[in-house]
C-alpha cells in the first residue's frame, strides 16, 4: 500500500496549514500566558491572520490548483473571498475588542473560536468535495455556536445559541442527506466528477432532483433565506454585538462560496431546477426581510432581517446564470459575478453597521435600540454621516457601494428574463428604504436622549471611518471591485 | 473638443461643500461667507456654458466622455443643448438666492445646511448635463438624499412625515425608471449612451411598458395629477431655502426627462398616449387651479399652483409643435424664477411672523410697502400677466394648444383666469385693506439682504416677460431638432 501513496501537494493550501498550526500555537500561549496577559492571544490572533493574507495574496496569481486527491481547490475566487475574509475577521476583532474587553467576554476562546471559525471558512471556500465542504461548515458553524454562547450567564444568549445550534445542526443534516442521494446517484464525492456525471445524463434525475432540495435547503439555511431564515432574528439580537457583528460579515461569505461551489461547480446540470427554487426563496426573503424589518425597534432585529432581504437579492443574480435552452458564458459570468459582488458589498456595509452599533455601546450599556442613534448628528457629526451613508447604501441609494450591488444583480436577473421578479424586488426595496431612512431620521431629525460622548479608541474610529468612506468610494469608483469579482470568478468556472 | 466646464459646474458646489462641512457650525459667520463664495462661484463657471454656447450647433456642446465603469460600459458622458443649457444656469443662479436667503434665518447646522444646498445643487447640474442613463439614475436619485435631509432637519413641524413622503414617493417612480432603463441597456445591445438610445429601435408594446416606468418617475417628480399629493406637503414643511429649490429646480427634472428620454426614446408610445397625457395635464391645470383657490395656508397655495403651472409644461410637450415645446420650456424657466420669488416673498413674511395662514395677514403693503411692491410684480407674474415672465411661456403653450385643438387650447387658457383668481386674491387679503394686527402693526420692511435677492428676481422675471428672445434663441435649434426626431416612427 505504501507506494501507493502519493505525498499531496501543500502548497495551495498553505494559508489553511498555517492559520491551523497557529491557532495550536495560540492554544497553547494562551493556557500559559493566563489572563494577565490576554494581550498576547489578542497580537499573535492578528499576526495569524495577516500571515495568512501575505501566504494567500502570494498565492493570488490567477492560476487553480487541486490537491489532496481533487479534494481541495486554491483558484482565484477562493484566494480573493478568503483575502476578503481575512479582512473581515480582522475588521471585526478591532471593532469588537473594547465591547468584549468591557464585559470580560475577551478570553482566549474567543480569539480561538474566531480562528477555528475563520479556518472553517477557508476550507469551505476552497472546497472541492462534498466532504470537505462539510468539514469547513462544521467547524465554522460549531466554532459559531459556542461563540454565541460565549457569554454563558446571559440566558438570552444561551438560549440564541441553543436555537442556532439545534436548527444549524438540523441543517448540516439536510445537507449531508442531499449529499449522500447524489453520492447515491453519481457514485462519487467530487463537484467535477458529479458535474460530468450529470451532464452524461445517465444518472437517475428523480434521486438527483430529490438530493438537491435538501442540498438547497442547507444552502439556504447556512445564507438564511425564507422559510430558513428563522434562526436569524434570534442569533443576531441574542448574540453578544461583536459576535453578531462576526456572524454578519465573513460567514456569509462563506456561504456564498458553498453555493457557488455546490450549485454551480457540482450541480450545474440541475440548473433548470435549483433556480427555481432559489427564485421562490429570492423573492420570499426579500418580501419578508424588508416587511418584518419595519416593526422591528432593536437595531440588530433589524439588521437581522435586513441581512435576510440582502441575501434574498443576492439569490436574485445566482438564479440568473442560465436562461433558456442556450448556454451564454457571458451571462453565466454576470449573473455569478454579480452575486459575488453583492455578497462583498454585503460584508462591507454589515461591518460599517455593526460597527456603528458597537460604537455606541459602552461598559455597562449595550446600545442595541433604534432609540439609541437619535440626535447622534448632535454628538458626532461625523459618525452621524457614516451611519447615514450605510444606510443610504443598505437601501441602495447612489453613489454608495449598495446601489450598484443591487444595479449588477438587477440587471443580470433582468438579462435572464426576470422582468417581473425585478419588479417584485424593487418594490419591496421601495419598502425596505423606509427603516433605512427611519435610522437616518431618528440621528438627523431628533433630539439626543443619550448624552453621553462617544468611547472608542483611535484605532476603531479610524477603522470606521475608512470603514464608512470605502462604502462611498466604491459607489463613486465601482469599477475596480466589479472587475476584480469578474476577473476572478472568469479564471476559476 | 474636451471641456471642462460642465465637470466644474458639477463639482464645484460639491467640492465646495466639503470645506463648509468640515468647519462645523460653530464659526456661522465664516460659513455662511464660505458658502456665499462657493455659490457664487458655481454660478460664474456656469456662465460660460452660454456665452460660448453655439445657438445653430444641432447636437450637444460642451462634451465630456470618460469610462466611469467598464464593466457595464457605463461612461462619465456629460453634454448640454439648448434645451439644458438654461436649467445649469436656472439652478446654479437659484444656489446663490437660497444661500442668501438662508443667511440670517438658519440658526441651526448652518454649515450643514448650506452644504446641502451646495451639493444638491451640483447633484442637478448633474442631472442635466448627464447623457449617460446610469450617470443620470445617480444623479437623479441622489439629489433625493440632500432634499430629504433639508426637510426633516430644518422643516416645520410635521417635517418627518413630509420629508418621508418626498422620499419614498420619488424613489417609488425611480426604482421602475431603473428598471427600464436596465431593459433599454439590453436591448441597445450593451449601452447606456442617450445619444445611442435615441436611434434604438423599439416595437411598440416595448415602448409603451418603458413609457409608462418613464412617466411614473417623472410624473412623481413633476408632479403630474393624481401623484401630486407629496408636493403640498413637502413644501408646506420645508424651510424657505428647501421649497424654493423644489420648485425651481427639483420639479423641472421630471419634466426634463420627458424631454430627454421618453419624447425622443419612445415617440411612438409619447404619440399613442399622448392623449392621456394632454388630459392628466388639463386636469392639473384646471382641477389643481381650483384647489389652489380655496387654500388658506401661502405655501399650499402656491404649492398647488405650482402643480398647475407644472400641467402647462406637460401639455406643451404632448401637444409636439414648435410653439408649444418652446413655450413649455419658457415656462419651466419663468417658473423657476417666479415660483422660487412666491416662496422667498413668504418666507420673507414667515421669518417675521412665523406664520403661514392667510387669515393671520392683511394690511401688509402698510408697514412693508418695498416688500408688498416686490410682492405684487411676483403675483402678477404667477397669474401670467404680459410683460412678465409668466405671460410669455403660457401664451405660447396656449397658442400651440389651439393649433393642436381649440378646446384643448381652451381649457388651458383658463389656468390665466383661474391664476389670476387665486395668486391676487391671496395677494389682497394678505396685502391690502386695513392692518389687520398688532403683529402686522409692528412688522419690519425688508433688509438690504431680502431686497438684493428679490430684485435680482425682479430683474429675471421683468427681463424674461419684455425680451424672451435670449431665452428662446438658445434653445431653438435643439427643440426644432427634437421634434423633427419625435416625428420618426422607431417602430
């Protein structure tokens, strides 16, 4: 047997080895170092991470590699949504360290869990085997269930994550079900042989139209989209906001990698039918999400089901790749781009947000109410006109990165043929503009109930200023971003 | 030939802003100078634009084009004809007026406030000089967010439901624009260029679902009877400053895009539904003129008449005649002026009385006579009276109504009864007849500051009704253009 084994190659996968022999490392630093010396956990968490963004950016050079006996992918989306994600990740330790560090949440199993998490993400995004891709969802979605849980004496917490965990753990079965009928029907494990598989035609569609739904329904769960999206509301109020703001951002990046690789690099044969479905989940999510957004008076509520109708447009481009009997490339490449595009102007926005939310809480004062941004033009003009430019960009109003999110995704939806679920979709958009517009009422347009200045440290006001300024650049000069998302998505299909 | 001048146009006011922002209003008098400096200087760079405007040149003058975004193939295409060229000079020459008038009243932001003046005002140069789609759509649709803000901080007291309305009723009619105009880019095979939409051909049931996405933007925007219900509300909360530029400018976008995009994008849906359109614009003419008769509120008042001089312009479009268009786009203009001096000549009276009701004034021309004089020359020209600018547009649209119909024709002449009617009757209640108050008793005339900004109008309004020629002449070979276009069938 022996020599019949090949030495895989490790170097497409060399940012994934490094993050993990690092979280060991920080395990262990960690346990000797002991609380008076968290700072350490803190500094060496994000040398980790900026290790591993020199290791992928080094790797970002257009090419695809698979390794590990086809089990693994490093192509140009994976290395340019797993740079996103380590952004996001260091992004969201800065803005979330002084809001843990205040309610002494900021133990090294937070910075561990952040790492497993983050390393569950690459996986899942470099996946190129239904296993392997399930093995990066389970460690980002467990690392996740005990981050919400992290502050163990709040029973809203507890309970939020006990949810999250029993309909999470509910999901990944659906998934592993859906995986094993096409298994049944294919024969193999790996999304280029099922594709082919499939495009041969010789399989049984009736098994492999049966393993899709659950397949789908664990996609949708994992982005939470109607009628999985139940998980959502609960997890972001009841989490603590630095993790709500963790959950919000790099995971949903995550999920649109496994959808993008599942559904289009596995199961592309099946289009006809997985974008129907999604159709009927686009358009649900962005109906509910913007409608339950309105009576929501919790901030994070309401970003919740904001995330939902974001993520509903977001399916919009993603069922629009193939229209007809015809195969048009280009289309493929708009519609999958735009998704793509979508989905990182998501996390860009989300972190601004979420950020803004931690920017007003304080030791002792979670400021998690709408009724907490009024008069914030009186305390801080300048944080007052972020949070506004977010939100103009959350209800996709130009110049600001949301509004040509949502003009890619509609008009590669309207290319397909769609008209009239655009139609539906803006629509709804006109609704959902109204709590964006209500946040910006409520900081410009009312009087201040809390008085109390701003705390933060100079780090995060930097970070959320050019947080808030990259919003309106890439509205004013969308270019590069759009290119970069169809450049890379053109090298990995 | 590249220009620059329509970038400066664009971006001065807006670069502007930014200085003025970052002072804080802490230091109001070096804002407020900060501001008079940057409107002013907007408005001179936009003097070029007509003075070296070629008047026989068919085509647009003064190009710029630049790729914005690749991907989409969306360009940074600015261009100006004879039919934008005025609205540019209109919009920054307004800029100065709202700056001034707003120069003792905001106590308030003052550095917030003038800034979003300067920047709205470069987002509608914007707007006018795009001819791009996307490049429009932004324009267009940003210039909500300013306004929006306008209203709800510095607006009277129910400003929040107001400055709502204004918001989500204008989005409403831009999200379906944006649609269309995804579907135009299709079907022009990959191009947002207007210039290129203009020669698209399209099959008439195309053409008339693109029109009516077109006219529930602009309509909202207009505003067209029955989706006229946010203009009365806007204006009535919005501070001086706000409802002048709302109806100077902000209502002459909807009526530019018919101009820009559905007459020329889609002439055979602009003539098939041109009766419908001749009717919603009689009714605003007609229907929203007795409105305006029993109003007791001034801002309402000329709010509604504001939606019925609007009307005029509609009708000048759908009637496609020289005369008519012309006389539609003189009316825009002279409505520019004239309703921007109504609502300064209210705000002069609200600053001092904080009041808007008509039945709270009387015997005004008593202790405000320079005031009540300015006053009376503005009503006069809102009810159209000869040799003032109000005459000049409705006497054309008129005419060209009677050539396309005489009881079209008509029904229109009736607006010169009906604004007869209602602006000199509130004229005499709030300006003749004993005083009325002790309030009234011990009002003060107008500062050398009110008497500047109402005599510059003054001048507009008097110059415009004696000798439109400048006004007509620039704008002649472009309308003659366009209609020659609308009458090619694109089926």
């Amino acid at each position: 047997m022996l020599n019949t084994f090949v030495m895989p190659d490790f170097y497409p996968a060399a940012s994934e080895l490094f993050l993990a022999a690092m979280a060991c490392v920080i395990l262990v630093v960690d346990a000797f170092a002991g609380p008076a010396r968290r700072w350490l956990t803190a500094i060496l968490t994000m040398l980790t991470l900026v290790g591993c963004m020199v290791i992928t950016y080094l790797t970002f050079d257009g090419s695809s590699a698979l390794t590990f006996g086809n089990m693994f992918v490093d192509d140009p989306v994976a290395d340019f949504l797993k740079l996103l994600v380590y952004i996001a990740v260091i992004v969201v330790l800065i803005y979330g360290r002084d809001y843990m560090a205040a309610r002494n949440l900021d133990k090294g199993e937070y910075y561990l869990l952040v790492l497993f998490a983050t390393l569950g993400m690459m996986v899942m995004i470099s996946a190129y085997n239904f296993l392997t891709l399930y093995l990066g969802l389970e460690m980002m979605s467990l690392s996740l269930y005990a981050m919400v849980a992290i502050d163990r004496d709040s029973a809203r917490a507890t309970e939020a994550a006990m949810k999250y965990f029993v309909l999470g753990a509910l999901a990944s079965g659906l998934l592993l079900y859906g995986m094993s009928m096409i298994y049944g029907a294919t024969g193999t494990l790996e999304l280029g042989v099922v594709a082919q598989a499939i495009h041969e035609g010789t399989t049984n569609r009736t098994i492999l139209v049966f393993g899709l739904v659950f397949m789908v329904a664990g996609i949708a769960f994992k982005l939470g989209v109607v009628p999985f999206h139940m998980w959502i509301p609960d997890v972001y109020h009841g989490a603590p906001t630095a993790v709500t703001l963790f959950i919000s951002s790099a995971p949903k990046l995550a999920a649109f990698a496994m959808a993008l690789r599942l559904l289009v690099s596995g199961l592309f044969g099946l289009a006809e039918q997985w974008q129907t479905m999604l159709m009927i989940m686009a358009v649900a999510s962005i109906g509910l999400g913007n409608l339950a957004a309105i009576a929501q008076t919790n901030i994070k509520r309401m970003l919740a089901y904001s995330a939902i109708s974001h993520m509903g447009f977001m399916l919009l481009a993603l069922m629009s790749g193939v229209a007809g009997a015809q195969l048009d490339p280009m289309a493929l490449i708009n519609a999958y781009s735009s998704a793509m595009y979508y989905s990182v102007a998501y996390v860009l926005m989300s972190l601004g947000t979420f950020g803004m939310v931690l920017l007003l809480s304080r030791a002792g004062y979670e400021a998690e109410n709408l009724e907490d941004f009024k008069g914030l033009n009186q305390r801080s003009p300048w944080f007052a006109l972020m949070m506004a430019i977010l939100m103009f960009s959350m209800a996709g109003i130009p110049f600001f990165v949301g509004f040509f999110a949502k003009f890619s995704v509609l008009l590669a939806a309207i290319a397909a043929g769609h008209v009239a679920v655009v139609i539906i979709a803006v629509m709804f958009s006109l609704v959902g503009a109204y709590y964006y517009l209500r946040v910006v009422k409520l900081m410009y347009f009312d009087k201040p109930v809390d008085g109390a200045p701003i705390q933060a440290g100079l780090d995060m006001r930097l970070l959320l200023s050019a947080n808030g300024l990259a919003v309106a650049l890439f509205g004013i000069f969308p270019d590069s971003l759009m290119m970069l998302c169809t450049a890379t998505l053109v090298r990995s299909l | 030939m590249n220009s620059y001048l329509l970038s400066l146009a664009i971006w001065v006011p807006i670069i502007g802003a930014l200085p003025i922002l970052a002072l804080g209003s802490e230091r109001r008098d070096l804002v407020r100078r900060l501001s008079l400096a940057v409107a002013i200087a907007a408005f001179l760079v936009t003097l070029p634009l007509y003075t070296g405007f070629d008047r026989q040149f068919v085509g647009m003058q003064f190009v710029e084009i630049a790729p914005w975004i690749p991907r989409f193939n969306v360009q940074y295409f600015l261009g100006i004809d004879g039919i934008s060229v005025l609205f540019i000079l209109l919009n920054s020459f307004v800029t100065v007026l709202v700056v001034l008038a707003g120069w003792e009243v905001i106590e308030q932001k003052t550095a917030q406030y003038m800034a979003a003046f300067l920047i709205m005002s470069g987002l509608m140069n914007g707007i006018f000089a795009s001819l791009d789609a996307v490049l429009f759509y932004v324009f267009f649709e940003a210039s909500l967010i300013p306004m929006y803000i306008i209203i709800g901080v510095w607006g009277g007291p129910n400003r929040v439901y107001a400055a709502f309305k204004f918001f989500l009723y204008t989005l409403l009619g831009s999200l379906l624009m944006l649609v269309s105009l995804l579907y135009l880019f299709l079907e022009a095979g990959g191009s947002f260029n207007l210039l290129e939409w203009h020669q698209l051909r399209l099959s008439m049931a195309p053409q008339i679902l693109v029109f009516i996405a077109f006219l529930v933007a602009f309509a909202v925007k207009v505003p067209m009877w029955p989706v006229h219900t946010w203009l009365p509300d806007a204006h009535v909360e919005a501070p001086t400053g706000g409802s002048v530029v709302l109806a100077a400018i902000m209502l002459k976008l909807g009526a530019y895009g018919f101009v820009r995009f559905s007459l020329p994008i889609l002439p055979d849906a602009s003539h098939y539904l041109a009766p419908m359109m001749i009717a919603l614009s009689l009714i605003a003419v007609v229907y929203i003129g007795f409105v305006a008769l029993v109003q007791t509120d001034m801002k309402k008042l000329i709010a509604y008449s504001s939606i019925s001089h609007m009307g005029f312009v509609t009708l000048g479009f759908f009637i496609f005649n020289q005369i008519g268009v012309e006389g539609a786009l003189v009316q825009m203009i002279s409505h520019g002026f004239v309703s921007a001096a109504m609502f300064l000549c209210v705000g002069v009276m609200y600053d001092r009385m904080h009041s808007r009701q008509i039945a709270d004034y009387g015997g005004v021309v008593n202790t405000m006579p320079k005031f009540a004089a300015f006053f009376m020359l503005f009503a006069m020209a809102n009810s159209g009276l000869p040799a003032t600018s109000g005459f000049v547009g409705e006497f054309m649209v008129i005419l060209g109504a009677i050539k396309y119909n005489f009881w079209v024709g008509f029904a229109a002449a009736t607006t010169l009864i009906l604004g007869a009617a209602y602006t000199l009757w509130m004229y005499k209640r709030v300006a003749f007849g004993a005083v009325a108050n002790d309030h009234v008793a011990k009002l003060s005339d107008i500062g050398a500051r009110e008497f500047m900004v109402l005599a510059l109008l003054a001048a507009a309004v008097l110059a415009m009704g004696i000798y439109p020629f400048p006004f007509t002449d620039v704008m002649h070979v472009s309308v003659d253009n366009l209609l020659k276009h609308v009458a090619v069938s694109k089926l």
